[in-house]
C-alpha cells in the first residue's frame, strides 16, 4: 500500500479504490465542499477547484477585452477629433467587435458560476462584478455609437479637454483591474487601488463640469451646447461605471474576509 502525508494538518481523508480520482478528473488542489449531513454520518460532498481557475482566468480575458475596448474607443475620438472619420469609423468598428466577444467571455463565466464555482456566499457577487466591469465596454460602444451618429461639431479650442477627458475617464479602469489581481493576495492593497478609483473617478466629475461650464459660456447655439454636453456625459459614463464596479468589487472583498 502506498501511504500519502498531507502537506499540512487535515480534518478528513477521502480513501477511495485505486483510480478513483484519475476517473472523476480530480486533481491537486481541488477542494472539497462539504454540502449536507445525512444520517449516519454520511456526507454530500462536491469537489472543484479548478472551475473557480477557470472563472478566475476567464475574469482576466473579460477585463482584457474591456481594455482594449477603451483603447479603440480612445483612438476613435482622436481620430474624430483630428477630423478622420474613416478612422474613426474602423476604431468604432473594433469597440464593437471587442464588446461582443467580452459579452461571450461573460456569458461563460456565469454558466461557470453557475454550475458551482466558488462557494454559493460569493457566486452573486462575482457575476455582479462582472456584469459591472462589463458595463464598462458597454459604455465605451455606447460612446462611439452617439459620436459617429450624431457626428456633433467640437470646436477646435475644446479639442485638446475632450482627448484628456477621455483618457482621464478611461485611466479610471487602469486600478480597477490592480485591485482584482491583488483580491486573492493582499486586502489592503485591494482596498487602496479601490479608494483610487474613486478618487481618479472625482477628478473626472470635476472636469467634467468644468468642461460643460466653459461650453455653456460660449458663444455655440444651444442645440450645439447640448449635444457637447451629451457627448460629455457619453465620455464621463465609463469612469461612473468604473466606479459602481469597484464597488461591487468592495462588497467582494469584505465578504472574503468574514
């Protein structure tokens, strides 16, 4: 018989017949859920870590696909605002691909969730992360859709606060992802890169105002001012959605920790 030493202290032992495991897939570092009692002393048990790898990786693929949705979106506004529509066109064309096939990732992680990856305490609040991160690549669609349908006029002198507001609402994204990495390592790390968001977050709310006041001021039709201002609005709604993110993310963290 071979004997096997657990590497550390254990409550139970799973003694099955030889190849028991190879047959069910069970592999190191899964874990073993302990569901019920029954009579006897009999337990239901269920056993998966690998799908909550699977989820934890398909997070990582569905931040990266937002990501690059705010890359294109940010190359679609320089290139309208340069006067490049063409451009502008096939950047927008990008968001779209990219939002779809983060929708898919999406989709695959709450089937993963669904079929029992994590606990049940903490299944909720991962699928409402990623529907809120995924708000984000919607908005940045949503952004490119009103700008090359709309095709509003920016005048030149607004031109360079339009680009640093874009970046400045896309930046906010940037510790959002930081703070999910470091979820399973470091609380306050977590914890610091959310306080950021919502710092950087405020900052943008700040210039976006600003921004509105200095249009509102000017010389433009009203008409003019207002689809300036819904543009604004259209800009600005992907740190907002950063920040409802980073939330649920909070609510994550402090549920890991009780």
């Amino acid at each position: 018989m071979t004997l096997h030493t657990a590497m550390g202290p254990v409550l139970y032992a799973l003694e099955m017949e030889q190849g028991w495991f190879e047959r069910n897939n069970i592999k190191v570092e899964d874990v073993v859920e302990f569901l019920n009692r029954q009579a006897g002393g009999v337990f239901t048990m269920r056993l998966g870590r690998r799908r909550e790898k699977d989820v934890k990786k398909l997070m990582l693929e569905h931040q990266q696909k937002v990501t690059m949705c705010l890359a294109e979106m940010e190359k679609a506004i320089k290139a309208y605002l340069g006067d490049n529509i063409d451009s502008a066109k096939t950047y927008a064309l990008e968001v779209h691909k990219t939002e779809s096939e983060a929708d898919t990732i999406r989709r695959r992680i709450a089937r993963e969730l669904y079929e029992g990856a994590f606990l049940p305490l903490h299944r909720e609040d991962f699928l409402n992360l990623v529907e809120a991160m995924d708000k984000v690549a919607d908005a940045a669609e949503s952004c490119c859709d009103f700008l090359l349908l709309q095709r509003p006029e920016i005048p030149k002198e607004f031109g360079p606060k339009f680009a640093g507001i874009t970046k400045n609402s896309i930046d906010c994204f940037q510790p959002l992802m930081q703070a999910y990495a470091s979820l399973y390592e470091d609380f306050s790390t977590t914890l610091e890169r959310i306080h950021q968001v919502n710092l950087e977050e405020e900052e943008v709310d700040r210039e976006e105002w600003e921004l509105a006041r200095i249009i509102f001021k000017g010389n433009l039709e009203l008409a003019h001012k207002m689809l300036l201002r819904e543009l604004i609005e259209k800009i600005t709604t992907i740190s907002d959605k950063a920040e409802d993110a980073s939330d649920k993310l909070e609510i994550l963290l402090i549920k890991r920790r009780i």
